[in-house]
C-alpha cells in the first residue's frame, strides 16, 4: 500500500493507522501548493480531488477520504481491534464519530486556515470549535477513548484534528480528559513514528 500524505494534515489519521497495525507501506509527502508528490508526479493524476490523505491499495485501486480509509485498514486488521465488527451496534457508534469528527471538528475548523478570515468569523469559528469540544470532553471523561477502554481509528482521527488547534492558539487547559487524551495519544508508539515520519515535533 501506498499512502499520500502532507505533513500534519488529515491524513495523518491513516499514516497513524498504518502504524498501529503494522502493515507493510509506502508514504509520500505532497506538496500542497504545487500538487506534486515528492517524486515529481501530477497528484492530481493519482487523486482527482487533489487532497490528501489518498491510498492506493497493492491491487492499484486509489481509495480516498480518511475515515474510509481507516475503516478499510482496520477491517484487513482484525487482530488489531481497532474497529468493532462491520454491521454491529458498536461499528455504528465508531461511524458516528468518524462523521462528527469529519463534519463538526475537521470541517468546521478548516476556515481558519484562511489568513484572510474577518476577526470576527475566526471569533466565531473557535466559539463553536470549543463547543463541539466540550460534547467531546463528556465522553473522554467517561473513559480514555472515545469508544471507552477500547483505542480505535476515530482516536486517531481526534488526535489529528485536535493537534492543529495549537497553530491556532486553542489553549485545551478547559478541557482537561481530551487534555489527558491527547498526551495518552502523543505516548503511543505509532504516533511517535507518524510525528517523526512527517517532520513534526514528537
């Protein structure tokens, strides 16, 4: 498998994927501005969407959005439980963070990466972000992961998303279990070898 990657981004959830199971990849980093892969391609000729993260599994097939992508990883690791069991109760619920998570944090978040956003749009694009934090931080409190004791891809898909609220001056001190979950996160070996990987502080 080949995953397409720029450093820090969504796709960062994946790479940590891969990670966790072990399985065997290669990662190549995108430039975001030119959209050209590490090894000169057009990524737009790899991924017609043209944003990352994009896998292209060992038979050629290009698969796309994350929280797709992890699913696929962890349904071909099953030894890795790091998905409930496709059509169970508990396989829904994972679902459901992977779309709040895609929905209310990742895309709600992404304005900010606009340096021409009015103070006022960046005022409210935190109060909500920090809103949707606080839902988060009931559950984290219940447990040390999103699905209870159980570390799954949607914890992946958080730790990706919640990373880039420092860029953004989000201070996480009001929330103190994602605070606690986001340090458990940082110690995994995985994320350890993601951060490195892409060229990021560990």
């Amino acid at each position: 498998m080949k995953l397409y990657f720029s450093p820090g981004a969504c796709s960062m959830s994946p790479h940590i994927v891969l990670r966790e199971i072990g399985a065997p990849f290669e990662a190549e980093r995108i430039d975001g501005r030119t959209h050209l892969t590490a090894s000169g391609k057009n990524y737009y000729d790899i991924n017609p969407k043209g944003s990352v993260p994009c896998l292209v599994l060992d038979d050629g097939q290009v698969l796309t959005e994350g929280a797709v992508i992890v699913q696929y990883l962890a349904d071909h690791a099953p030894g890795a439980s790091l998905a409930p069991k496709a059509g169970t109760m508990e396989r829904y619920r994972l679902q459901e963070w992977l779309n709040f998570i895609a929905t209310d944090l990742h895309k709600g978040l992404s304005p900010l990466y606009n340096p021409k956003l009015p103070d006022e749009i960046v005022r409210q694009v935190k109060e909500r972000f920090g809103q949707r934090l606080d839902f988060v931080e009931k559950q984290l409190a219940k447990g040390p992961f999103l699905m209870g004791e159980q570390f799954t891809v949607a914890d992946a898909y958080l730790f990706t998303i919640v990373s880039w609220g420092k860029r953004f001056n989000i201070d996480l001190g009001k929330w103190p279990a994602l605070t606690a979950f986001m340090e458990k996160m940082r110690a995994r070996p995985a994320v350890q070898a993601t951060l490195k990987a892409e060229g990021l502080p560990a």
